[in-house]
C-alpha cells in the first residue's frame, strides 16, 4: 500500500512539475508579446539616424558590414556601416541568418558608445529586404494586414507585401519632406489620401489610422 502512495505522489508530482513549466512558458510568451509592438514604417522614418539601401559585404561575430548604394536619410562619412546583428527571440526572428550579398533598406540607430548601428525595431523590422527591385515588407499584424503573402526571400521567408523599390524610395522621401502636413491630411482630408497612387505611402498612412475592426 504504501508502496502505491509513493508511486502515485511520484507521478503526480512529475506531472504537476510538466504543467507548472508549461505554465511558466506560456505566461513568459503571453508577457512578451504584451511588450512587444511593431514599430511601423513612419516611426522608422522618423526615428531612424541614418537609412540607405544597400548590400551586406561583410559578417563578423556580432556585427555585419554593410554598403550603401543609396543614402536617404543622415550623413555617414564612410560608404560602409557596421551593423549588430538582430538576435532572434520568442516572438521574432529575422527573415533569414546574415549572408554575404543580401540587399536591404536599412533603418539605423547610431549607438552612443561605439562607432556602429542597429536595426530599429524589436522584430527587425529596421532592416527590410529587397531583391530584384522588389521590397518585402512584412506584416505588422494590424487591422488593416488583411491578406498578408508568403514570399521566399534570400533562403527564408517574408510573409506580408511586396513593393516597387523606386515606389518605396519616393514614399520615404516624401514622408520625410511632408511628415506634419501628412499627420494632418490623415485627420482631417482622407479626401486627399485618397487620391495618391503610391502603395507605399498609402501604406504608411494606413498604419498611422485609428485601427478599424
């Protein structure tokens, strides 16, 4: 009898051990996406000290370098940046590992104690692959990312959008030359939005809208 206690506390503390973990797991993933929010393309225009489309030339330990091929945004005296690496965690991970040869428009952050960026935004979402003059620009989970699309990209995976790569650049210099007077058209002239033809900047205003449900 005693035998059988001993051997039904040993499974049930076994088994309360399994659940308490699983527990454990689920409200560590739950509290970190609770921290977690996409950091959407006007902020990485604004916030960003330096972006350029370029190509990554070099990988290190802990950093790549990359090129630029077209500044367009801050002033950098050297034509190649070193970049941290972005780590992956519980609820992103980059498109693909860091290769020799990947293109991407960059949205940086200087650190102030070493001469190196990083890539803004907790999901990566500072570095945005492009290839074949196509951008990939991937879902932000929000009201308006309906029918995002699986796309193979540099060996991995981007699941959200595809832009023209000359239609990209244009939507950021023009946010950047028109960023208040575009935060008023979205209050008060949706009329006007409506009459722009470049998806990039519709996108950008449609992230910045109250969310619809």
């Amino acid at each position: 009898m005693w035998l059988g206690v001993v051997i039904y506390q040993s499974r049930f503390g076994s088994s309360m051990k399994k659940l308490l973990l699983l527990l454990a797991a689920t409200l560590s993933f739950f509290d970190a996406q609770a921290d977690y929010e996409p950091t959407l393309l006007s902020e990485l225009i604004e916030t960003s000290d330096l972006i350029f489309y370029g190509e990554i030339v070099a990988i290190q330990k802990s950093t790549v370098t990359a090129k630029s091929v077209q500044r367009i945004k801050g002033v950098n005296p050297n034509s190649e940046v070193a970049i941290d690496k972005f780590e992956n965690w519980t609820c992103a991970t980059r498109f693909a590992p860091y290769k020799v040869g990947q293109k991407a428009f960059f949205f940086l952050k200087k650190r102030k104690s070493a001469n190196h960026y990083f890539a803004l935004g907790a999901a990566n979402e500072g570095e945005i692959p492009a290839f074949n003059q196509k951008v990939y620009y991937q879902n932000q989970y929000l009201s308006i990312d309906k029918n995002p699309r699986l796309f193979k990209v540099y060996g991995g995976a981007v699941r959200g959008y595809v832009y023209d790569k000359n239609q990209f650049i244009e939507a950021l210099k023009y946010y950047m030359k028109y960023r208040v007077e575009n935060r008023a058209d979205i209050i008060h002239h949706q009329a006007r939005i409506d009459t722009i033809h470049n998806p990039v900047l519709l996108r950008i205003f449609a992230e910045l809208q109250p969310p619809r449900f």
